[in-house]
C-alpha cells in the first residue's frame, strides 16, 4: 500500500476504535480529509483508497485543485477563516463551509449561494478557548448568530464546528469538546435541530470522539507533515 492509503486506513481504524469504544456507532463519525498545502495528486490518491470529503482552507488553492480534479464525485469543505471578498466563489464552489462566526460573511454567502444548488451546509466557529488569535463566536453569543444564520434562505445551519487551544492533556481536550457538545444540546433545546460537530484533528480526535464528534477534520495523520505557504489566499 502506498503511504497515503495506509496512512488513510490507520486514521479509519482510529476512528473506529474510539467510537466503538464511546458507544457509538461507526457511521455516526465522518471524516473529513484536509488536504490544504497538499497536492491535488494526494487528494487523488486518497480518493482511490476511497475517501471522498475533503476540507480545505485557502480558496485559490482550493478551486486550482478543484479545476484538475473535476472528473472525481468529491465533496469540498471549506474549513479555514473567510474573508469577505472570497464569499462568492465558496459560495459557488462548495457543499459545506465550517467557519461562519459574523453575520456579515453569512449573508454574503447566502446572497451568492447559486438558486440551482442545493443549500449551503454551514457551521458556526466558536471560539471555546477564548484566544484573541483564533476566529469563532464566543459561546454566550452563539445563539443570536444561530438565529440570523437559520433566517437565511440560501443556507442550512447544521451545527458547530471548534478549533480548541492544542494540549497534550487529554483531559483538557475532552473539556473544551464538550463545552462545545453542551452547547449543540442548548441550542437544540432553543429548537435548532443541528446535527453536526466538527471537532477534533490529527492529535486529538478521540478525545473529541468521546465527545459527541460527528466529523473529525485530518489532515497530517493522513497526508504527513505540512508546510505553510507564506500567505493565505482565502
């Protein structure tokens, strides 16, 4: 097996094994390959090992990769911080994005979402660690973006997605995933109906497993080590 496709395996298996070890279902946890930095080659070959979600980050990036690999079925998920100029071509280029923490780039996305696609599958980002550095809603203001995000006619909200501050301790992992589960739960009982939490990586993604995760977002467990380009360009 190539290294992409073990790697891609292991991660299933991982996945598998904290579900099963939490109670769950296997089917209830989905992964979403990030291939950001990676070439569309990699994300060629991991679909060939059959994974078929992958999230990126950076919109240039995204939609060149997008271009060579049209003749795949793959579902694109745009997972890194938005900027108000890139809303058009996520709008027209994904199924889901993760990362709406202000009204202003739901609006903008719903207004360019185009009338022959389906709905735009979105999550709110919160911010659970509270640092300055890191985008997200703070939990206490979650509900009132909720409530714009729902009203929009061009998007689904389907749930929350975190980034929490990296720890070795895993004990703290689970408590900063599950601030993020309670706060799925207060919503729902508010009459959200969401159905989705995007937590958990490489390093940390049984802890947020254990937690209720319904997609784990991988990226260096299955691709290797990544190197940044010195700008963003989404």
């Amino acid at each position: 097996m190539t290294t992409i496709t073990s790697a891609l395996q292991a991660v299933k298996h991982r996945i598998l094994a904290a579900a099963a070890q939490n109670g769950r279902a296997a089917q209830s946890v989905q992964l979403l390959a990030v291939c950001k930095t990676f070439p569309d080659a990699a994300v060629r070959e991991a679909f060939l090992a059959g994974q078929m979600k992958f999230g990126e980050s950076y919109v240039q990036e995204a939609l060149t990769k997008m271009a060579a690999l049209r003749d795949l079925p793959l579902e694109w998920h745009f997972i890194g911080p938005l900027q108000s100029n890139k809303t058009r071509q996520v709008a027209e280029n994904f199924a889901w994005v993760h990362s709406i923490d202000r009204t202003k780039i739901a609006e903008r996305l719903s207004a360019a979402r185009p009338a022959e696609l389906p709905p735009l599958q979105v999550c709110l980002q919160v911010n659970v660690s509270g640092e300055a550095s890191k985008g997200g809603v703070a939990p206490e203001k979650a509900a009132v973006l909720a409530a714009h995000v729902k009203a929009l006619p061009r998007l689904q909200l389907r749930g929350l997605m975190a980034i929490p501050a990296p720890t070795d301790d895993v004990t703290l992992q689970r408590r900063q995933f599950r601030i993020v589960a309670e706060l799925l739960a207060q919503l729902n009982r508010l009459g959200f109906q969401l159905d989705t939490l995007s937590m958990g990586m490489s390093d940390d993604m049984e802890a947020a497993i254990a937690e209720g995760a319904t997609i784990v977002r991988v990226g260096s467990a299955i691709f290797g080590a990544r190197s940044y380009p010195k700008e963003s360009s989404g």
